[in-house]
C-alpha cells in the first residue's frame, strides 16, 4: 500500500524550507485529525493552528525546537483539562442531531458517560484526553505524508508558556503535544538523508 511507502518518506524534520503549506493542505490535515476516532467519540481535545510570528516568536522561547518557529504553520493539540456534566450532555445532543434521532434517544449513553466521568479526578481526565489528542497527532503525521508535507511531532515545548500564551486554562485546555508542518530544508537538514532507524518487524510485533 502506498502509505507504506508515504510512511517511509516522512521523518521528524529539524530545518524547514521558507515553503508555507497551501490553506487547502492545511484544512485536509486538520480535516483529518477531526475525523479521528476518540474513546467513547467525545474528542476532548482542541486544535489550535498558529500561523501569526510574533505568537510563534513568544511559544518558541525556551524550547530547543526551533522548529516551533521556523515552519509554515504549527498545530497545538490542546487536552481538556476535565471532562465537564456540560460537554457530555451537549456533546450526546448534538450526536442525536446530526444522527437525526430523537431528542432524548441517547440518554442511557448520556447517563454511562455521565457516571463514568463522575468517578473520574480531574488529573484522570486530563490524562485521558491527552491519550487521545495523542492519537489525533498519529493522524496528522499519516495525513501530512500522504499530502508530501512534512512534519515534526514535539514534546520539547513548555506546557505553561502554551497554556498563557494562547489562554488555553480558561478554556480548560492545556497543550499536550504539538506539530510543526511545512516542507523539509533538504540541504540543510542533516536528518534528510539518514537512513530510518526501526527494528525488524518480528523483534516489534509478535503473531500468536
Ligand atoms: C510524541 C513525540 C514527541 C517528539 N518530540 C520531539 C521533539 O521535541 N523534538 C524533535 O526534534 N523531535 C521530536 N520527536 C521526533 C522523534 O524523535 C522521531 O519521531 C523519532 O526519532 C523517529 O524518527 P522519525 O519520526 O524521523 O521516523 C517526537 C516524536 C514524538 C512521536
């Protein structure tokens, strides 16, 4: 299959061309993230899409990715701090809606999940959702291959300089991983013609 070898292609750029990516690109991969599957479909994580310099200029301080800067845009993959009574009620509203059934049909899902997050601490929450923009992330890497963009997924950033500089606390998100998109500074990028370091697929995957 062709992802194979879009999969072969990508690696973590660490120098990027001036080249920006065309909106169009841009709205496929944030398409493509949203259509991700989260655990019980609630998608408790945000992405933000920073373009603007003097933004990047301020989240780049302190980190050693200068990628955070030097790209033509950067994706935040922003967790729910708590999973609230709120969201779950209007998130199952708009599920009926959109699956044009009866208000009120899925009141014994509403309720499991409502029961379910109740149990749940804050921190358990937080932690739950990251887990999922993580799996957001593993799209957009996949997506931005295919569309021979390429990316650079980060935890070397400073949470709390993310989270005051885009006002993510008060909207009850925090950053949890982050992605630099662009195009690859070939000539430059000491990684762009190393080989991929993985292991042999029967040492990383075992069939019973
Ligand atoms: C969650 C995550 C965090 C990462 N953080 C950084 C980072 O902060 N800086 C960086 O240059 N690369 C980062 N990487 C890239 C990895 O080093 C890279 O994916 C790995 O070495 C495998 O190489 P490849 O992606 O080029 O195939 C990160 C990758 C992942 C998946």
């Amino acid at each position: 299959m062709e992802l194979i070898n879009n999969l072969k292609w990508r690696y973590a750029v660490k120098k990027y061309s001036e080249e920006l990516i065309s909106e169009n690109k841009i709205d496929q991969i944030i398409e493509a993230i949203n259509l991700t599957a989260s655990s019980c479909g609630i998608q408790p994580y945000r992405l933000i899409v920073v373009t603007n310099p003097e933004i990047r200029e301020k989240l780049a301080e302190g980190s050693f990715n200068s990628q955070i800067k030097a790209s033509s845009h950067l994706l935040v993959f922003a967790a729910f701090n708590k999973i609230t009574n709120e969201y779950i009620t209007e998130y199952v509203a708009m599920m009926e809606k959109q699956r044009n059934l009866e208000i009120g049909a899925l009141n014994d899902f509403r309720d499991v999940l409502l029961s379910h997050f109740s149990t749940q601490t804050p921190e358990q929450n937080a932690i739950w959702s990251s887990k999922q923009a993580y799996i957001g992330l593993g799209t957009a890497l996949i997506a931005a291959a295919e569309l021979k963009v390429d990316a650079t997924p980060m935890e070397g950033f400073d949470p709390e300089t993310f989270n005051e500089i885009l006002g993510l606390t008060e909207k009850n998100l925090h950053a949890s991983v982050i992605l630099s998109l662009g195009y690859r500074d070939a000539a430059n990028d000491y990684l762009a013609s190393m080989s991929k370091v993985r292991l042999p697929i029967d040492e990383f995957a075992t069939k019973l």
